[in-house]
C-alpha cells in the first residue's frame, strides 16, 4: 500500500470503503473493545472528537477479540454498546485482528510504521493509539494506558 489512505476496510454496518475518506484530517485510529479496564476511554475518545472534530480530527474505533476475549458481540452489539454506554458518534469498523496472520493489512501498516516498547512490533492489548497526521502519515503510538485526555497536546500539534 502506498499510504494510509489506500486500505479497504468495512464499516460496523458491513459496507466497505477505504480511509480515503477522511484525507487531510488527523486521525486517531485505536483497537478497541467493550469488557476491557480501558473500555472507559470509549467516553474520552468521544469527548475528544467532539472538542476537535470541527477541526479536522475523527477517531476511528476498531472492535478488536483478540485480547481475553473482552469483544466477543457481533456488529450489532458492538454498535448498541458504544452508542448506550459512551454515547459514541466516531465511525466504528467492522471487528478485526490487529495481530497475527489473519491482521487487518491497516495494522500490519501501522505497526511497521510505528514500533511499540523497545520497538516491539505487536500490539500488546486494546486500546493502543495510532495517530496519523493530515497528509497520511503516521506521526505516534500510544500504549493502551495513556488516556485520550493525555493526547491533546499531540493533537493540537498534528491539527496545526
């Protein structure tokens, strides 16, 4: 793949498009998951998008069961949870691996793109971050514990 822009993926409703469409935003793409501890950062990813969105940011949430099983539900579920729970108005992609040899080509992009603790390449749990700035390019990889709230700096940055 050229750039970020060029992968298909499918939406949590099961149409396929391609992250061309939110060319020359900054994006906050995150594995996500409804029983993990860090589940709560649903809420803080949403308040992050409403505070920058009008500024070009979107989070995109990928529904992710390869961690304790903690996404066992299927696209409805997923969908249901997100929006009863967190409120959540950010597009959410259809489930995915992020590991493995079955991982959304995406990942596999991102993870060589952006090396993890001590430039490990696999993504240890739910809920790490990648931030991509305007022109596709990976800019950072946040473990699972930094909170949304701690990537504001970041993101202003990125927003310009």
């Amino acid at each position: 793949m050229a750039d970020v822009y060029d992968f298909s993926m499918e939406t949590l409703a099961g149409a396929e498009t391609t992250l061309a469409e939110h060319r020359s935003k900054v994006m906050l793409i995150v594995n996500t998951a409804s029983l993990c501890g860090f589940t709560p950062q649903y809420g803080d990813l949403e308040a992050l998008y409403k505070k920058f969105k009008d500024r070009g940011l979107v989070v995109l949430g990928f529904p992710c069961n390869q961690f304790g099983n903690q996404e066992p539900g299927d696209a409805r579920d997923i969908a249901a949870f997100c929006t009863k729970n967190y409120g959540v108005t950010f597009p959410i992609f259809a489930k995915v691996e992020v590991n493995g040899p079955n991982a959304a080509p995406l990942f596999d992009y991102l993870k060589d793109a952006k090396r993890g603790l001590l430039g490990s390449k696999a993504i240890k749990w739910n809920f790490t971050k990648f931030l991509i700035a305007r022109d596709g390019a990976p800019i950072a990889r946040f473990a699972p514990n930094r909170t949304p709230a701690s990537l504001q700096q970041d993101i202003e940055k990125a927003l310009g």
